[in-house]
C-alpha cells in the first residue's frame, strides 16, 4: 500500500528506533513510499526511490498518511436516443 510523508520532513532510518548513526536519507513532505510491513506499534518498513536511488528503511509510521487515489473518476456520459431519421 502506498503512503505519503506528512510530516515537513521524515528520517528513514536503517533500523527501526532513532539513533544519530542509522540515519539513510531525509524524505519531503508528500514524498510518496510504499509500506511493506509493520515494524512494531510505531515504525513501518518502507520502499521508495530518491533522486533516482532506490531506498529501503523503516519510518515513523505517525508520519505516514494513506496516499488518495490519483485516478480520476470516469466521466460520465449521457446517451439520447434520436427518432430514427433524424440526425444530431
């Protein structure tokens, strides 16, 4: 399932608590990841791909909101039916 960074900003870390040292990049706000399991009540363990890099680690799972569908609703469309012999 996909999610997207809350937060202004989001540590992905190597390993799922906070330490100076575990620290594998810095994600944007809307950045998009994808979930791939819990890590415990507080973590998720992500994937996603930064300027260019793919990236796995774990994230804060606070900072994660469910991303929206960015598909569009199909239009809708009316049908008529004309009298036959007559045209549009």
């Amino acid at each position: 399932m996909f999610h997207v960074v809350t937060a202004p900003s989001l540590n992905l870390r190597s390993e799922p608590r906070v330490v100076p040292t575990n620290r594998i990049a810095t994600l944007p706000q809307g950045h998009r990841v994808e979930k791939l399991a819990d890590a415990g009540p507080e973590w998720s363990k992500v994937q996603t791909t930064l300027s260019g890099a793919p990236l796995e680690g774990f994230a804060a799972s606070r900072f994660l909101g469910t991303e929206a569908s960015t598909q569009p609703a199909p239009a809708a469309t009316a049908w008529s039916r004309t009298p036959a012999g007559t045209t549009c």
